[in-house]
C-alpha cells in the first residue's frame, strides 16, 4: 500500500497535521516555511530575475548577455583610467617639455616625478640594482654619492639613456685592460696591497710601498693619481673602501689581472624621454646626486 492513500491525519501530542509520510511508525509534521522566509525566498527569484536583464549575466557563446543597462566592468575601468590620466597628463606633460633642472627646481613636479621614477625602476632596474637600488656584486649601489659615470641630473639621464658598454653606439664606454699579459703576478699582487692602502684598509705596507710607481704608471690615469676614481673614463673610485666588486685582496687581484666589465642596457630605446627623465629624478633624489 502506498503512503499516499494515507489521508492526513492530526498528529495528537502537537495538534499539527502529518504530510502522510511515515517510516517505521515515524510520522512527518507537516510544519509550514515561515512566512519571513517565503517572502524573502520569492523577492530574491523577482530580484534575480530584474538583475538579469538589466546586467551582463548569461554566458554566450563570445561574450555575456549585456543587460539593458549597458553597464560594463571593463568600461568602467576604462573609464577610470582615463579619468587618472588625465590627471596625471597635466604633470607628465610638463616633464616631458621642461628639462631637468627646472624639473627638479619644482617641488611638485619633482615629487611627481620622483614617485613615478620609482615605480618605473622597480619595473624596470630592480632586477639588477636591487629593489631599494642598494646595488649588487657587479651593480652599482645607486644610494651612495660614490658614481662612477657622474651624480649630476644630465650625467645620470645619459647613463639610463644610453647605458653602459652595450651595442648602442652612445653607450659609455670604457675597458679596464687585463694586467695579467702587462705586469709579473708579483706586481699585481703589490698593487693590490697598494690599492687597499688608498682605503685605509687593512694591507701589507711594505708591498704596497713597492707599488706606488706601479700604480703611477699603469693604473692613474684612469683611477686617478690618489685613486680619486674619473668619470670620464668610467673608472671607479679606488680611495672610499666601496666596491662595485669585491674588495678583498684575491678579488683585487683578480679585477686587476682579468677584470670583469659591467653592462647596462640602453634604456632610451625602450623607455620613453620622458619616463627616463623621472627615473633620472628619482635616482638623483635617492641620496647624494650632485
Ligand atoms: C641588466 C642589468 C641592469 C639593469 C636592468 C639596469 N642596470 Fe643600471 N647598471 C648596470 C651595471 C652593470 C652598471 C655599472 C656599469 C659599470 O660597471 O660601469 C649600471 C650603472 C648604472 C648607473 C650608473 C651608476 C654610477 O655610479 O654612475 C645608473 C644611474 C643606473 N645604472 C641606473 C639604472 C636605471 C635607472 C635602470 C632602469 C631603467 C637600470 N640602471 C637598469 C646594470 C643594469
Ligand atoms: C683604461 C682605464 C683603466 C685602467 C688603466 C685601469 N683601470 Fe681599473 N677599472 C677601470 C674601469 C672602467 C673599472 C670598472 C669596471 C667595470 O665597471 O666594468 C675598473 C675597476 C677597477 C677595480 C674594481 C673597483 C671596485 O670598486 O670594485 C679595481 C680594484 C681596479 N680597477 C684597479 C686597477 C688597478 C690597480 C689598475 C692598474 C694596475 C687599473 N685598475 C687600471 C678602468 C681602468
């Protein structure tokens, strides 16, 4: 017998009706949904229902339905992006046709610029000098007022520029020579010992003694008579104890006899003039730009 020939009955202990279903003697009460719930069930499918067309909702076959409102995510980011470009236009227009230091001589535009320097560094430069530009093994420390191609604003836009020993016919360019085919290992490692005395470093004086001449001869006219370092010629400074390789004494000696040569990409045909010249405000500004 089904349970459905069941007429519905009172259930006695609660005096509410049963839906007819009963398992193992166990009856069903036949409670109904709040009423609260009901309303707020139904206004929830009209409300649905309302929203589906007035918005994008079905997925089609290349895009969703759009909705009679003709509202969109992505025309509303658009939007919001021209809005902030705009903004930024008056600022970045002004960078683009003032040159550096009359960029530089405004705080407001300085700071606009800074600030976007330093975003378009931690895009495009990190990778090499660190995201706080603090520098590598091999890169340099953009923090310090040690430079080795120049800290004025048009000494560093040119570098960014240009770059460093790239195939860009304006990249700067210079080469230490290998020492190793010029001076006896003796002589490199007395001038090595020379080349730590410059810093005050901890060194061997009677080596570097013997090294003075060496150094005069071989190595002065790019680092400078007292290790003054030159940025013509891209030679660091020998005499501050901050080293773009390492300065200990094996590492000296191996710079001296086969040195490593930094490269840096040529920025200017990547980045446009005016990007690279809030990159040169922004490194300008990171601590010691001349
Ligand atoms: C592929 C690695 C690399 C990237 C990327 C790079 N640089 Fe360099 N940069 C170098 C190296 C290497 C040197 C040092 C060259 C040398 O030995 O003279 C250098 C030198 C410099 C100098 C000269 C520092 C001085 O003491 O004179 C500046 C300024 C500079 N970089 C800025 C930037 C900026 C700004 C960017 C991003 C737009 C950038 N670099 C991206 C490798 C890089
Ligand atoms: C033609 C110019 C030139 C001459 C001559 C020259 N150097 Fe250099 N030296 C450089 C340049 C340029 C660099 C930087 C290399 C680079 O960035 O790729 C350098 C780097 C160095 C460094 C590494 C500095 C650091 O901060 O890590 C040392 C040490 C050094 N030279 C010592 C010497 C000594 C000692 C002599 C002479 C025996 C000498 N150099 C001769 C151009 C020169």
């Amino acid at each position: 017998m089904s349970v459905h020939d069941h007429k519905p009955e009172i259930d006695a202990a609660t005096g509410v009706g049963t839906t007819g279903h009963e398992w193992d003697g166990v009856k069903e009460l036949n409670n109904p949904l709040p009423r609260w719930w009901l309303s707020i069930f139904y206004i929830s499918i009209i409300w649905a229902v309302g929203y589906m067309i007035a918005y994008p909702a079905w997925p089609m076959v290349s895009e969703a339905t759009r909705g009679v409102l003709g509202y969109s995510s992505r025309a509303e980011l658009a939007e919001e992006m021209q809005v902030a470009a705009k903004a930024q236009s008056q600022w970045r227009d002004q960078i683009r046709d003032l040159d550096l230091t009359e960029i530089s001589a405004s705080p407001e535009l300085a700071r606009f610029a800074t600030r976007a320097g330093k975003a378009a560094f931690a895009v495009n430069c990190s990778q090499c000098h660190g995201s706080g530009a603090q520098g590598a093994i091999g890169y340099p420390n953009l923090n310090d007022d040690d430079w080795i191609w120049g800290g004025a604003l048009e000494e560093i836009h040119d570098t960014i520029r240009y770059g460093v020993r790239n195939d860009s016919d304006d990249a700067r360019y210079s080469e230490m020579p290998a020492f190793s085919e010029m001076l006896e290992p003796k002589e490199i490692k007395s001038v090595a010992q020379y080349v730590l005395s410059l810093s005050g470093l901890d060194h061997d004086p009677n080596q570097a003694s013997q090294a003075v001449e060496i150094f005069a001869d071989n190595c002065a006219d790019c680092h400078g008579e007292k290790g003054e370092g030159d940025v013509e010629m891209g030679a660091p400074k020998l005499a501050d104890a901050i080293w773009l390789f390492r300065g200990d004494s094996d590492s000296i000696i191996r710079q001296i006899s086969t040195p490593s040569h930094g490269v840096m990409p040529a920025w200017g045909e990547k980045l446009s003039p005016t990007t690279i010249k809030e990159l040169t405000i922004y490194v300008h500004s990171l601590g010691g730009g001349q």
